[in-house]
C-alpha cells in the first residue's frame, strides 16, 4: 500500500498574519504533519495565482489552501471545520455547541474584513469602534461558560479563530490599551496550548 501523501499547505509569507496562519495553527495542534509552503505576497502573485488557479490549486486564485485526503480545500474556515470534523471533535458535541462555535467563526469573518479594509486605508475608526465592538461581542459569548474557551475547558476550532484575530489586531497595533477577561484569558489558553506553544513562543 503506498504511503499517504503529506498535506501541504500553500500561503503567503506573511510572519503571523493572515487566514492561513489559523490553519498552521490548528494543523500542529492536531499533530498533523505538512508541507510548509509560503509565497511572496507581491506583484509575483498575479502570474502564479493564474497558475494555481489553471492546476486546479485555487478557483479564487485566493490563499491558503490545504491539499489534505486527496482534496483540495480553499476558505480556511470551512478547512476549520473539516479537520474538526475529521478528528471528530473541536466543534462542540450539542446543537447549541455547534451553533456557537459557528456564530463565533462567522463573526470572525466579519472581523477579518474590516481589518483587511483597515489595512488598505478603508476602515475609518478601526482602532478606536471596529475592534472594541468585535471584542465586546466575543466577551459576551465567551461570558456564557466558565472558560477560557468559548465552551468552557473544551478547545473548538473558533477559539483558535478568535485568538488570530487578537493576535494580529497587535500585530499591526490596532489592540485597544485593554481587552475584557475572557479574550485575555483565551490568548493565555491558546498561547500554552502544548502542541503550539513553542511554535507560537518563536514565531515572528
């Protein structure tokens, strides 16, 4: 029998930022090995997108994408949730769970569109209403459990989704001087994870 093909990630270059760092992420906390594969995000992109798009890679010409189980997943939250569901776990074990683990990731999105438009000089009073707003959204749904995870002591792929949202807020110094408890704690949580504290202790 041959041997299984070893997922490969495809994204940018791009330290600890962007959508395909979660998947990094959440990939290492499983313990999956793969394939590291980074781009320059520059006027390179333009032709190799076309590439990636013309080898079937990438329909969007959009990253990061997972060739994972003979499949090529593109939209790194729904590449979320088929590794959850691949292990059978990460997205809660009730309805309500999951409809929380969702709520959360989709409003994640919400998230990550107003900090890509703050990025390019589009999101007017970013810092000072956009990112308290999504905060004290996260701190009410992260309040309906004991945490430091969204459901109480047991990790989902939205906690990993939150904290990149967190992270890169400081990362391009749009964090507020303060952030509530919970999302406070969740950081703390997810920084110590043991399969990504070291990655996440030297990452740049």
């Amino acid at each position: 029998m041959a041997a299984a093909k070893k997922p490969i990630l495809y994204y940018f270059n791009l330290g600890s930022k962007g959508r395909g760092e979660v998947v990094r992420l959440f990939l290492r906390e499983l313990r999956i090995d793969f394939e590291d594969k980074r781009y320059a995000y520059d006027e390179t992109w333009q032709a190799l997108g076309k590439d990636f798009q013309e080898k079937g890679l990438s329909l969007t010409r959009k990253l990061p994408v997972l060739e994972i189980d003979n499949h090529i997943l593109s939209q790194h939250i729904p590449i979320l949730r088929y590794l959850s569901r691949s292990v059978g776990s990460y997205d809660g074990s009730s309805s309500y769970d999951k409809w929380l683990v969702d709520a959360v990731s989709d409003i994640y999105v919400d998230w990550r569109a107003q900090w890509v438009a703050n990025l390019s000089g589009e999101a007017r009073n970013y810092k000072s209403e956009t990112v308290p707003y999504f905060n004290s959204i996260w701190d009410n749904l992260y309040s309906r459990n004991d945490g430091p995870y969204l459901l109480g002591d047991q990790v989902t792929y939205a906690d990993f989704a939150v904290f990149q949202a967190l992270d890169n807020d400081e990362a391009v110094g749009t964090s507020p001087a303060s952030i509530p408890k919970t999302l406070k704690a969740l950081r703390q949580a997810i920084s110590n994870r043991p399969n990504i504290k070291d990655y996440i202790a030297s990452r740049t």
